[in-house]
C-alpha cells in the first residue's frame, strides 16, 4: 500500500434536503455539509458529513447561526488527519 505523507484537502459540498419526518405532513428542511476527501492510492473516498435541521415544526434557526455551523464544520473538516494509513486495509494481503 502507497501512504501518502499528508491528509488531502477536502472537497466542500452542500445542499438541502426536504423531508417529512414522523408521520408529519410538514416538511422539514435539513442544510447538509459534506466534505470529501479522496484518497486514490487507498481507492477510498472518505466522507464527512453535518445534517442541520434548519426548520423543523418547533424551530428555526437564523441565517448567521447557519453561517457559523458551516464555518465550524469547515473548520473541522480542515483539521482531520489520517494518522493511520491501516485503517484502509492493506494491499499486500
């Protein structure tokens, strides 16, 4: 197995999810992050990802407060570092 010397940046995505949760027929909206990070001498894709409830029956929350979630987990997704290369398996085997 080839080991990269460092944790690949991530690939930033994000999007919305409408559903319908708990047999109610009031959608809730869900902001989804995602972070993926390639990693083709392992033939992986690992992903990390964030669901937000940003309207639900109960509550709302405000675009600032959605602003800083998505700051936070970039923030994270910044900061992971593979500091072992076995987690993907060995090719050798």
């Amino acid at each position: 197995m080839v080991v990269p010397n460092t944790t690949p940046p991530p690939i930033f995505l994000d999007g919305e999810q409408r559903v319908s949760k708990f047999n109610r027929t009031e959608m809730d909206v869900v902001k989804i992050f995602m972070a993926i990070y390639r990693l083709p001498e392992q033939n992986v894709d690992l992903v990390f990802t964030a669901n937000v409830p940003t309207v639900t029956s109960s509550q709302s929350i405000d675009d600032l407060t959605l602003l800083g979630v998505k700051g936070a987990f970039r923030i994270c997704a910044k900061s992971l570092q593979i500091v072992d290369w076995g987690l993907f398996g060995d090719d050798s085997v």
